[in-house]
C-alpha cells in the first residue's frame, strides 16, 4: 500500500482514558499509508512526550509531531532533551510542535501565559542548544537562565512547528516556524486566507515562503461511521471549541458572532459541566445541534468517502502542503483512504516524511 505522507491524523483524538490504544493506532496508522501522526496533550492521561516516544517505538516510517505542547510547563533545557531523544529515537522523523494552549488553565496551575515574545525567545534557545552552543546569562520573555547546554558536539537538526489561529500569530509563524499546524473547523476561504497570511510572514522575514509545511486540520466524519459516533465526533467537537475559544473561532471564521451569544445563552450549554465530546449525550448532543448553523458544521469532511475524498482535495486546493484528518481513529479512516487514493494528484508523494519538513 502506498504512502501519503501528505496526511496525518490525531493520536487518541479527543478525550482518551487509555493511552495504550496509542500504539495500535500508529501500527494502523503505518500500515494504511498515514503520513504522521499529531500528539496533543491535556494533563491527564495525555502526557505528550510519553506519548511521543510510544509512537516512535511503534511506528519504523510514520512522522511524528506534538501538536502541541506548551514550553511554560517544562524547563527548556527539559524540552530541547525531549525532542534531541525523539529525534535520534525516531531517525529525524520528530517534528516539536508548541502553541499558546489556555490562559484560564495556566492561571489556576500557576505557570504564566504564553505570549509570542516568549514563543520567539524560547525557539532560539532551543535551537541553539541543538546546534551545541550554551546559552549563557540569558535574560529573555521566556525566564532567567544562568547556563543552558546539551552537548558541545551537537548539531541537531529538528523542526519546530507552531499551531497558530489568529492572524497575528500566522505572521509569527511564517517568521520563525518550520510547519505551522492550523485548526479545526476552519472555512475554505479562511484557510486559503489564513495559508496566504504564514507565507507573507516568511516572505517579510526573508525566508522561503514554500519552506513552511502548513498543515490544514479537517474534522473528518464519514457517514460509514454510526450515528451517535457521526453526532459526537461531528457536534459534539465544534460545541467543545465554542465552549472553550468560541470568540477566537467565529472572528477568524467571519461567522456571526450573535449566533455564538445565542450558543452560550442556552440553558444547557450555560454552566454545562464539562466538554461536550466528553460528556455529552445523544440528547445533550442533538440539543446543540440545532444551536449551530449548518454552514459552521460544514467546515469539515462529512458523507460518502468519495465526498470526504473530495473535502480532502480542497484544503489542498486552498493551499495546505497537508491535512490531519482529525476526530477519527486510522481504522475510522480507512474507506476514506482508498476513496482518495483513487483521485490523489501526482506528486504528493514527494513531501518529507518528517512533519515538519516541506
């Protein structure tokens, strides 16, 4: 079975209670062709660089990537020792990916909010470390750091890859980031818009705006899939976004930020007491479909396989060099994975297996 190394999806999508199945995901994930797989991480039973080493053991050709993980809660020489072991133990399949995570959750851990002045500080300490250089007497967004290094004989090469939403976070992105990973449920136009915004920062930067892998995020949710599954997978995630960044989503998106007020306002959604691909119900579920329009669902990849297959085709089409299907298992993606193989453009193949490589 051929390769697609331009498709990845979500290790343990969602919520998960067992992270064993991690392993037999990226063996099916390898063995259907799936290019990468993406690691998120919440503080639970999801710790990401565990993670990431299970999918290295497993998995002899499939890319690897965080996406993402926060540098406010690990020192940063903890962090560069992180990627420098899963680049060697992968064989430079690793892919760092970091982001800005949640402001609420950081203020009642303690930790201090991500901003992009530390996004940028900590991205240079830590390449410098992998190049082998000490970082000394550094005074910087990202703390206080007497004396850093790994070892004088390094000279690592591993990709960083932002996950970015808001426009000036793109720019950021295109400045300094090797890959940038994008969100779910984002428009075509927004995602074309959002593409053309991470170039134009790498071209301001003086860097080759083709050298960004921009990975696109769609929710894909095949009609093979039952319906509770469809409802959750489907529903119950965009609920789930709403709930926790619903302002940032429907600004980027130009969706009416009124429909959003309504959404909150109900008296199921208001005080809910957790996720709703979590915990929801069906009812609880089809409760919240009928608060969000049809148009904001159909920010995904839904129906036939061949209708997915075609979904997949315009996030390419809007200028993505790749596309996580997310929300679904490998073994969830497998008809969808056939249907593409059989209108898959020429030349796709020639993307790098490493996530973070163009």
């Amino acid at each position: 079975m051929d390769d697609l190394p331009e498709l990845g999806f979500y290790g343990l999508a969602g919520h998960s209670a067992t992270p064993r199945d991690l392993l037999a995901e990226v063996a099916e994930g390898e063995r259907l062709g799936l290019g990468s797989v993406f690691l998120s991480e919440r503080f639970a039973t999801k710790e990401a660089a565990t993670l990431s080493g299970a999918a290295a053991a497993v998995g002899e050709r499939i890319g690897i990537a965080t996406a993402a993980t926060n540098h406010n809660t690990r020192h940063p020489l903890l962090t560069a020792t992180f990627a420098t072991t899963m680049h060697r133990l992968s064989g430079g399949r690793f892919a760092l990916g970091l982001g800005r995570g949640f402001d609420m959750l950081f203020d009642v851990m303690g930790v201090p909010r991500v901003t992009t002045a530390q996004l940028e500080d900590v991205t240079g300490i830590l390449r410098r470390l992998w190049r082998g250089e000490a970082v000394a007497g550094h005074d910087g967004p990202a703390g206080k750091f007497p004396y850093l290094i790994q070892d004088p004989s390094f000279d690592e090469d591993i990709p960083i890859i932002l996950t970015a939403m808001g426009e000036r976070t793109l720019e950021f992105a295109g400045r300094v980031a090797d890959g940038v990973v994008l969100h779910t449920f984002f428009t075509d136009e927004t995602l074309a818009k959002s593409v053309a915004t991470i170039r134009r920062g790498a071209l301001e930067a003086g860097r080759d705006p083709a050298s960004v892998r921009v990975w696109s995020v769609l929710a894909t949710v095949g009609d093979h899939l039952d319906d509770d599954l469809r409802l959750r997978k489907l529903v119950g995630r965009l609920a789930t976004y709403l709930q926790g960044y619903g302002d940032l989503l429907v600004r980027v998106n130009g969706w009416d930020p009124a429909v959003l007020a309504r959404f909150r306002a109900d008296d199921l959604v208001t005080g809910y007491p957790g996720a709703f691909d979590a915990i929801g119900t069906t009812d609880d579920l089809l409760h919240v479909a009928g608060l969000i329009p049809d148009k904001w669902l159909a920010a995904s990849a839904t129906g036939s396989p061949d209708q997915c297959a075609a979904r997949v085709l315009d996030q390419f089409t809007a200028g993505a060099d790749g596309v996580i299907l997310h929300g679904a298992a490998p073994a969830e993606l497998a008809p969808i994975l056939d249907a593409y193989r059989r209108v898959r453009p020429p030349g796709r193949a020639a993307h790098s297996r490493n996530p973070g490589r163009p």
